[in-house]
C-alpha cells in the first residue's frame, strides 16, 4: 500500500520528512533538501514531493474540520457533532457557559417509520436555516402550515425528514446521530422489496416559535397571534 494514504494533513507530513531528515543526519548520511524530499517520496510509495504534497493537502482540503476539544468532526454549523461536547451547544471559540455568546438553540424535532423500525430525536434547525436562506419565498407559507398542523405529520414536515436525506445543502448532517436513522430510513425506503415506506415527522411548534423569535424575528412577527405563545410550560 501507499504509505502516503496514512498522512491526513501538509503538517504532518512536513513533520515526517523532518524527522528522516534528522535520522539521516543521526546516521552520518544526510542528506540535501531536494535529495530528501525525493527519498521521502519514494519511502511514501510516490514519485516525487510535489505529488506527495498534493495528495495530502487535496486530503486534508475535503476532511470535515474537528472539534478543537473532542477532535469530532464539526456539523456544517460550526458546531461539534458530539452531542456530549460542550462545543455541541457552544460555538468553538467561546468558554463553556460564556454569556457573552449565544448558546446553540435546538428545535427538538422527532422521526418515526410507520413500521417503527426506524426512529430518531433530531434537531430540526439546519433545515429551518436553510429553508429561510434559500426559499426565502415560499419558507413562510410552509412554516405556516407547519404552526396549523401543529407540527405533526403533514407534507411540510415530512419534508423536513426527506431533506436531510436528499438536499445537497444538508448532506454534511447524515452522518450524525439523529440524521443518519433518517438517512438509513430513506436508503431503506429507496430498495424495492420494502413495502413500507410511510413514516411521521414532529416538530415542537412552542419551540419553533421560541426559535424563529430568536433567530428570525423578522418571520416570527408575520406569524398570527395564536402561534406566538412563547410562554414556558
Ligand atoms: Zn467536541
């Protein structure tokens, strides 16, 4: 195998020709910069540094960025995927419990197949965020109807399930808990010897209020007065 495959960033790998460097040294056989950037080469199974170097930085170009306290991969927000993280809640550069940032707010979301087998607590945020930023036009109308339907079960809520599975702008999500039931659940549904295929999406609208209050106020105001109780219970 290409030992070259082993390295996930430029850093890294500057790291290794250093250290040969120092060990050729060590062995009283060193070697000039061109000559050891060509022995590493041939030592990672490439022909030369350059190609060495271009492997490893298109690597570490299409590598997920990690969380700088758990070192799990980051959801396209920013935030750790890890639940557990307190990053999950936090943006990276603040301290835990910071109040001088605004705390991650969820929109506790819930999926369910029909046959039951497939069933996940998600956050349903990423895809009010995207809706609002790239259907700007229609997102109301369907967040509306989301408010009538109390959050159960309808079209604009299945949606919502189907988008993580099939949205270009949410693929960054399938891999995390939650996402990736639903994901599986699609898979599943796509195969033809299932014959079940229906499924329940359910949004908490109060906390769909609370949200679009904190992060779209601008959507919140146009929303009908019985839909605005923001109050706790
Ligand atoms: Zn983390």
């Amino acid at each position: 195998m290409q030992m070259i495959t082993r390295f996930d960033s430029v850093e890294e790998l500057n790291a290794f020709l250093k250290h040969v460097g120092e060990v050729r040294k060590a062995d009283s056989q060193p070697l000039r910069r061109g000559n050891l950037e060509k022995h590493v080469a041939n030592l990672l199974g490439v022909c030369d540094w350059n190609t060495a170097l271009g492997m490893v930085s298109k690597k570490e170009a299409s590598e997920p960025a990690k969380c700088c306290a758990c070192k799990q991969p980051l959801m396209p927000n920013g935030f750790c995927g890890d639940t557990e993280c307190f990053h999950h809640e936090w943006p990276q550069a603040a301290e835990k419990g910071s109040d001088t940032v605004y705390r991650r707010m969820t929109l506790p979301a819930y999926f369910q197949s029909d046959s039951e087998v497939f069933k996940a607590h998600f956050d349903a945020s990423p895809y009010f965020e995207y809706l609002i930023k790239d259907h700007h036009s229609i997102a109301f109308g369907i967040i509306l109807e989301i408010f009538k339907q109390q959050g159960s079960g309808c079209c604009e809520t299945d949606d919502i399930a189907r988008s993580f599975s099939d949205t270009d702008e949410l693929q960054g999500y399938r891999s995390f808990p939650g996402y990736s039931v639903i994901v599986d659940a699609f898979d599943h549904f796509d195969k033809p010897y299932t014959e079940e295929t229906g499924f329940e999406v359910y949004v908490e609208t109060d906390a769909l209020a609370r949200w679009l209050k904190a992060n779209h106020e601008e959507i919140f105001d146009l929303l009908p007065d019985e839909f605005k109780d923001l109050s706790e219970d």
